[in-house]
C-alpha cells in the first residue's frame, strides 16, 4: 500500500481507501461486509469511509459492529462519517450548529467509536452561514470528538470562504474536500479546485472512481441484475447515470476504455483506478464494491501504475476528450 498526506495536513491515508455508499446494509449482508473490511485492512487500507444518510443510519451501524468485532487497534485506521441528511425536521438536517452536533454524537454511537478521524460537511448548506459551520466544526475538534473537518462538494469559493473565516478567528481550517473525480468528471478536481492545493493545502477524498461502476463496462448491454442499477432505491441513479442521453454517450466512451484496458493488461476498473492515482493532488480514492473478489481486484491497480505510460495516458486523453483547460498562466 502507498500512504500519501491528507493534503498539507500531517496524517497519511492510504491511497486506497474502502467506503460504504449503497452496498452497506443495502446490497451486502454482514458476512460479506466483514469480507470486505478484512480484504481492505489485511491490504493496507487505513481509511473507512460513511455518512449519516448512508441507508438511514444502517450502514454506520453496521460498520461499528464489525469494527468492534474485528478488535483493530484504534490507532492503525481512520472512520469517517459526513453530515446534511439526517432526518426529514429542520433540526436534523443542514450544517447548523444542532445538527452538526447532533449528527457527529449519533455517528459516534452508530461507529461505537469514542472520536471521528475525518468529518465531512456533505454538500453547502445555503441557509447556514459558513462561519457558523466552521465554529461547530472547531469546538467538536477542540472536544476531541473528530480530529480533521473537511466538505463535500462545496465550489473552490465556499471552501476558500470557510478557509478564510477560519484564519481570520483563529479556528480549525477545512483540511480535505471529498469530490467525485474519475475519467468521466473531471472539471472540478482539475480545474475549479487547482488553486486551492497550493494555497491552502486542500486535501482530496475522491469518490465513485468507477463513475459508479460505469467504467468496468458492465452496463454496455443493459443492467445486470446483481448491479448496482438494479437496487430497487437507486432507480434516481440509474435514471441519471444509465437512462439519460448523458449516461449513454458515457457507457459508450466506457466501451472504448475497455478496450484500451485489455490491450495495455489492465481490467477496466483497474485501469480507471489507477488513472485517479496518477492525480498527485488525489488523496486517497475511495474504492467501492460490492463483494470481495471486487475488491481484491481493484486494490491490485496500485502495482500497476508503471503501465499507464505517457503514451498510455495520451491515448486516454483522446478517448475521453474531456480535458478541462486550465486558466492561462502569465
Ligand atoms: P465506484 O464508482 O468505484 O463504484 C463502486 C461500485 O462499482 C461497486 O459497488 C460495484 O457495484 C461496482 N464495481 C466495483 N468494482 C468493480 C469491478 N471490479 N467490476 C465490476 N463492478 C465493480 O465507487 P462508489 O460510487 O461506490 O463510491 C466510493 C465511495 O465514495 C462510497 O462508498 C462512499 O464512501 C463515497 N461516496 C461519497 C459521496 C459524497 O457525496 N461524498 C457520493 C458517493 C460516494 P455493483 O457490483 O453493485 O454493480
């Protein structure tokens, strides 16, 4: 496993990390979930990633049963959890003071953990003023209850914003944003965000580098039944990432990437994996999967990062031909 640093901060995440989005407590029953988390452990991976709104609460719960089944030192990995989607109440959702306390003390009980490594704002909340979410973020760090804050899905403005009232009243920065980056989405990692590693050291917690699975192939001829376009919950995602006209033009550049995959030695995934890796301003990209033998193979792509030469990677770039421009440069 590579160890790279969360940003500018000091702490090292594994490159690989595993979340829980959709296959806890909704796909996966808990053997196979236990699987997974021995599978990722025993190969390095020190970050697990969740949420509050992951399966209502269900998917934390289940990981904290078997974090506490499986007995790891406290010190040799990080848990995460995010907040906005609580509950239906205007009390248990947004970035508020309540319910960014609520949440982190729940998520807490759910993970059966005494502190958060890594706490996320899951997306902007409008109707909070952000210094009102950067001081509940700080007095949760100053209570020993998460030890790095950070957002999802924020734009560059929000995060500087955030960054800049922290400064400004001596409290806790954000240390990492959590984006979805891979070949399919792009601009933001690229683009938007470019400034804000050097200037404030952002960190990055990429997340569905297989655009969802889209990159393995597997919807090139319809949904199979055991995939994760068939959760009956998920038909918002498949009408997005499969029925639109969107989805399509993307499954059909997923065909060419196949392709590309099998001539160079690669499984598709693994060649989607390891284009995230050769980011240097990615963190850590969080894997997801649905059973083991996934899992195993998706790890794999770390050993194979000499493969995706310059060549290689030109030949993508005009596969993808998505390649965000960057401001000029004077
Ligand atoms: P991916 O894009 O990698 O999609 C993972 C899914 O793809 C798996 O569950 C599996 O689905 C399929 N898959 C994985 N590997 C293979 C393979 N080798 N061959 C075939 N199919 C494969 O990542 P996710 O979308 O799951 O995102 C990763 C994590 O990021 C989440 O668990 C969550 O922790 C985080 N996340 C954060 C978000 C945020 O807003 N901050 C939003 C979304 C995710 P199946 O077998 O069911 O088809």
């Amino acid at each position: 496993m590579e160890y790279r640093r969360l940003g500018r901060s000091g702490l090292k995440l594994s490159a690989l990390s595993y979340g829980s989005w959709v296959t806890f407590a909704i796909q996966l029953d808990e053997k196979v979930a236990l699987e997974c988390m021995t599978a990722a452990y025993d190969a390095g991976v020190s970050f697990f990633d969740n949420a509050e709104v992951y399966a209502g609460g269900e998917s934390e719960k289940l990981m904290g049963k078997l974090l506490r089944e499986l007995g790891w030192g406290r010190d040799t990995y990080c848990v995460s959890s995010k907040v906005y989607w609580g509950g239906e109440l205007p009390t248990q959702r947004g970035l508020h003071r309540k319910h960014i306390h609520d949440a982190c003390h729940a998520a807490l009980r759910r993970l059966q953990v005494d502190y958060l490594d890594l706490f996320f704002c899951h997306r902007p909340d409008l109707e909070t003023p952000i210094e009102e979410s950067v001081r509940a973020m700080h007095d949760l760090i100053r209570q020993g209850k998460v030890l790095y804050w950070g957002t999802s899905e924020w734009s560059a403005q929000q995060i500087q914003e955030a960054y800049g009232l922290a400064r400004q009243y001596g409290l806790t920065p954000p240390t990492m944003e959590q984006p979805e980056y891979n070949m399919l989405h792009r601009d933001r990692v690229e683009r938007e965000y470019h400034r804000l590693y050097g200037e404030i050291g952002l960190g990055t917690t990429i997340w569905s580098p297989l655009a969802s699975g889209v990159l393995t192939g597997k919807y090139s001829s319809g949904v199979p039944a055991d995939s994760r376009m068939a959760v009956p919950q998920y038909d918002w995602l498949k009408e997005r990432v499969i029925d639109s006209t969107e989805g399509q033009a993307a499954i059909r550049k997923a065909d060419r990437i196949v392709g590309l995959a099998a001539e160079i030695g690669l499984t598709p995934a693994q060649l989607a994996i390891a284009w995230c890796l050769k980011n240097p301003n990615v963190s850590t990209v969080i894997l997801g999967a649905s059973r083991k033998e996934q899992l195993v193979e998706n790890l794999a792509s770390l050993d194979r990062l000499d493969l995706l030469t310059a060549d290689v990677l030109d030949r993508i770039e005009e596969v993808l031909d998505n390649r965000p421009e960057l401001p000029r440069q004077f």
